[in-house]
C-alpha cells in the first residue's frame, strides 16, 4: 500500500506534536472527544430535519477503552462517520487552514507556544502516541475505510470491516522515556479525571469500562470480588443549563479552553439565563488578548448557536455588532427553529431580539468591569478600545449613546486613560470644551506648543494617538453638551487679555508677516500674530473643523 504524504503546513504542525514538549499531553483526549462529540451532533442534526431517519438518544454515545497489555486506547464514536474524501481532506490537511500562515517562522520553532494557541485538533494524539488509527464509516455508506499513521512519514487509507456507522479511533500510546511517563494514559482512574476536567459537558454519554469492588454475593466473611461495569463519566448538562452558582471561574475557563475560543485566559465571563419574551441562555467570553488574525481579512465574527442544545451555527454574525466582534461564545435557544436557513435567521424577530439583549449585557458588563475593576477595563480597552472607538463612528454615529460611556483617551492630568464622564467631572467651572490633542505620541503631542496656553489655564487635554480618535469624537460632537476642541483649532474658546497686544503686533508686523508668506505660499492661508504661545516661537492652527492630524488622514485615504 503506497503511503500519501500529508500537506506541508499538516505535516510542521504533527512533528511539533511529535517532539512536544508541551506540558499539557492530557488535552489530546478533550481534542478526540471533541471531535466525537461534533460527529454526533452531525448526525442528530440530520435526524432532526431529515424525517427518514430518526435519531435515538440512547444510540448516541462516545466511547473511551484502555488496554495496558497492548497499550492501546480506543476512542469510539457513533457520529456521522467520514468517507473515504473526507478522511483525505480532514486528517491529511488541517482544517483551520491558513492559522499557520499567520505564524513567522521564529513562532513556529516554539511548539509550546503553538500548541497553546490553536486548538490543534485530531494531531494533538500523537503528543501521546506513535501510531494512530481512524477507523470510520460515514452515514449512508456501505464500506468503511482506516487511516493510519506513525507520523510525519505520510499516512495511509485502506478498507476496513466495521459494521456500524462511526468513528473509531485507536492510540498506541508511546513508551516511558527518561523524562517522560505515557502509562498514566492507560490508567483508568487518570484518564476519568482527563474526561471530568475537560468534557464533563459534552452533551452525549462519555462511557467507560470500570473496575471495582465489591461484597461477594452469599459470601458470609466479608469477602469482595471484582467487577467491572459500564459507567458514564459526564454530567452531561451543558456548562450554559447549569446554575451559575455551581460554577467556578475555572469551569468557564476550561469551557473557553475547550470550545478553542482563545489561548488566552478570557478577562470576563458572561452567562445569561433569559426567560422573557424570548427564551435563551448564552456563555460569553471577552477575551484578553487579541486574536492574532483580529485585522485580518480572515477574522469572522460571530457566536456559536445553538438551536435546544444542537449547534446550528458555528458563527453567527448577526448575534454580534461589530463593535463587539471581539466577544466570543454561544448562545443556546429554544425558540429558534432548527431548519433556519441562514437567510431566514437574518430576519428572524427572535434572533433580533437576542441580539439586542446580549448587546445590552456585554456593554452593562463593559461598564460594571469600568466601576469596579478599573485595572482589568484599562487592560481590556488597550486591546479592544479602538473596536469600541470604531464603534462611535461607525453608521454616523448611530451606537454612540451606547458607547460614549465605554471609551477612554489618554489624560494630560492624569497621565493615564480616563473616561469623557471622568473629564467632564473635573472640568473647572470657566472651561467651556473638552480639549484633545492629536499627534503621533504622547511625547510629540506634549511637545506640541498649541497645548501650553491651555495646559497654563489649568484645563486637561485628552491626547488622541489613535488615527480613528478624532473621527470618533466628530460623530459624537459633544459629551454631557460640552463640545469637544482641538488645541490647535482657530478659536479656543480662551479668555485672553493679550488680545490687545496682538493686535498691534498684528499691524506692527505686518510686513514681516506679509513676506512669510509669500515665503510659504500655497502652504498656509495666512500668517499672524498668536495670543495663543508662551514659550515657543510659532504653531500652525486650522480654522473650521477638520484639524491638522485629520487632514493628514483624509489625504492618506483612498480615494
Ligand atoms: P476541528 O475539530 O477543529 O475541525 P480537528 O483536527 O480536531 O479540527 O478535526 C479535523 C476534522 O476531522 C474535523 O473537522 C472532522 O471533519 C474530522 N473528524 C475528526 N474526528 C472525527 C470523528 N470522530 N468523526 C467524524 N469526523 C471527524
Ligand atoms: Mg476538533
């Protein structure tokens, strides 16, 4: 039989899991389990909408099996199967095809770090095992085929006998090293914990063979006998039906390990239970870091949805405005039927109304995070503020009542990042605009002589550095009816005495002024005296709206 070679990013990725040195072996049976348990929701989705076949819970189980003598350990499934195409293309090629590409070369040496990134799917089993085996017969096929592999060297596929539709995967797990233990896979007790920790939720039996003890029936001298019996390891209640009571941070955070939303440890959870007009519960996620393909053409949107426990769709974008794209989770209704089309659901009033109430809890959320863990929002805004500044100015400022308490900008005051309400709180009572200053760093925007006059007067300024800042605050126009104002704007809407003076410096200057002109013509519109600098010599300001920084963009755009 001729062995096939897998792609070329397929096969980088299974020699990081060859020599892993990642310390979580363990999460290869979350991974397979994983698997198991979305061929099963396959399969109960087609027997739900399709009426020739009808779907018996009972018949829906995963299977774990260890054998010490052969060191094997079975995973067994009885989802949708795969065909002979579709084993070529799922375990010979990765599936989130393209996450790779994303990584430069330097990353990909670093397998820990890889491995903790991506939920690496199938290929985390030979971090345990030398050879791997996947027997499978697809739903509505008569034959049944085996892929094996012992690595990086290729893979091969071949007919196979199995009676039943399924999946059937078989690990011969690796031998001890120096430095390394497998046997802890075969041990039943470890590997019942392996299922407790990570798949607990999974919502279809996880079934063991389990040995005890126990009295010897008719035995008088308390004599115990053997047994070994079927039992099934999981609770099976998914995370999101149960109280939040019973719940820990670490069981949201397993959940958010589990379903891949992120590597990263997310800064908040959010778990809805809404009984109301419309029905549903959901578990979300902000993220602390940013996925890596965030401002990637590549990055979709979206929660999870689930239609009474089955997944119907892996992202929803409609459930998420964009200024919230970067939440992650899902979202389970009753309400929603399970033949909606895509189409249908955009229009769905159910779906909209679920979308409106989880856009509420993320932004109460967002707030109750600002209030009382003011360190975490600060580090949550770093990441995702300039969604939420998009957000302002997007669709002509349309969300700005929901978004204008969310965002922060930098202080002169306080030399941090505070909030427009925090500003607007401090201003002294003669100050009539909310003043900002746009540059390319603090440092540049300090150096900037525009901000003496108004630093000297004891006003703070909001120092924009983001490109979109500016743009945001123009949609907002005014925060608690104070206007906003650039520091290099005509008028800065400052008392000043000098006014006088400058006056006459105007007309004393007048020719000096008159010949820096002409020096610059068609660079400026005009040059005069300034009541507006201290210490430095000149500045250029803009009169009407659009300032300096702004223009600067504009002229950058496409057009
Ligand atoms: P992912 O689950 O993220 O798609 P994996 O590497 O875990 O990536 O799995 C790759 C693909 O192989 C899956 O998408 C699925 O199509 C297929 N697959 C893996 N395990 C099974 C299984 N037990 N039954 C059916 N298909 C499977
Ligand atoms: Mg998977």
């Amino acid at each position: 039989m001729t062995k096939k070679q897998f792609q070329a990013e397929s096969k980088r990725l299974l020699e990081m899991m060859i020599n892993s040195i990642y310390s979580q072996k363990e999460i290869f049976l979350r991974e397979l389990i994983s698997n198991s348990s979305d061929a099963i929701d396959k399969i109960y989705y087609k027997a739900l909408t399709d009426e020739s076949l009808n779907f018996d819970q009972d018949n829906y189980y995963i299977k774990v099996e260890a054998d010490k003598e052969s060191r094997t350990l079975k995973i067994t499934d009885t989802g949708i199967g795969m065909t002979k195409e579709e084993l070529e293309n799922n375990l010979g090629t990765i599936a989130k095809s393209g996450s790779l590409a994303f990584k430069n070369e330097n990353e990909l040496k670093d397998g820990h770090d890889i491995i903790g990134q991506f939920g690496v799917g199938f290929y985390s089993a030979f971090m345990v095992a030398d050879v791997v085996s996947v027997t499978t017969r697809a739903l509505g096929s008569d034959v049944a085929y085996r892929w094996e592999s012992e690595g990086a060297d290729g893979y091969t596929i071949e007919e196979a006998p199995k009676e039943t539709i399924g999946t059937e995967i078989t690990l011969k797990i690796k031998e001890n090293t120096e430095d390394e233990t497998y046997d802890e896979y075969l041990e039943e007790h470890r590997i019942k914990g392996i299922i407790k920790k990570y798949s607990d939720f999974i919502r279809y039996p996880i079934k063991m063979d389990v040995t005890g003890q126990r009295p010897k029936e008719g035995s008088e001298d308390n004599e115990f006998e053997e047994y070994t019996e079927e039992q099934t390891i999981n609770s099976m209640v998914p995370i999101w039906r149960k109280n939040k009571n019973e719940l820990t941070d670490e069981d949201y955070e397993n959940f958010y390990q589990e379903k891949h939303y992120g590597f990263d440890k997310p800064t908040k959870h959010i778990h809805i239970s809404v009984d109301g007009a419309v029905r549903y519960n959901a578990i979300l996620f902000i993220p602390e870091k940013m996925p890596f393909d965030f401002y990637s053409p590549e990055f979709e949107k979206g929660l999870e949805l689930y239609s009474s426990g089955v997944l119907i769709m892996n992202k929803c974008a409609d459930l998420l405005p964009d200024y919230f794209s970067f939440v992650k989770g899902m979202v389970d209704s009753e309400d929603l039927s399970l033949n909606i089309s895509r189409e249908i659901l955009q229009h769905d009033r159910q779906l909209k109304l679920i979308a409106k109430n989880i856009k509420n809890k993320i932004k109460s959320q967002l707030q109750s995070l600002l209030k009382d863990e003011r360190e975490k929002y600060e580090q949550f805004f770093e990441t995702f503020g300039r969604q939420l500044k998009y957000g302002v100015y997007s669709d002509f400022g349309q969300h700005k009542e929901d978004l204008q308490d969310l965002i922060m900008f930098y202080s002169s005051k306080e030399k941090k990042l505070v909030t427009l309400a925090e500003y607007v709180e401090r201003m002294p009572e003669d100050q009539k605009y909310i003043y900002y200053a746009s540059g390319e760093s603090h440092d540049r925007i300090e150096k900037l002589p525009q901000t003496e006059i108004v630093l000297d007067k004891g006003y703070e300024i909001l120092y924009f550095t983001d490109e979109i800042d500016e743009f945001a605050i123009k949609m907002l126009m005014s925060y608690k009816e104070k206007e906003f104002k650039s520091v290099s704007s005509g008028d800065l809407g400052i008392e000043d005495e000098k006014e006088d003076q400058s006056e006459t410096e105007q007309n004393e200057s007048k020719e000096l002024f008159d010949t820096m002109k002409d020096i610059l013509s068609g660079k400026v519109k005009d040059v005069r005296a300034s009541k507006r600098l201290k210490s430095h010599p000149v500045c250029i300001s803009t009169e009407g709206d659009v300032s300096i920084e702004m223009e600067k963009i504009l002229k950058a755009m496409p057009n």
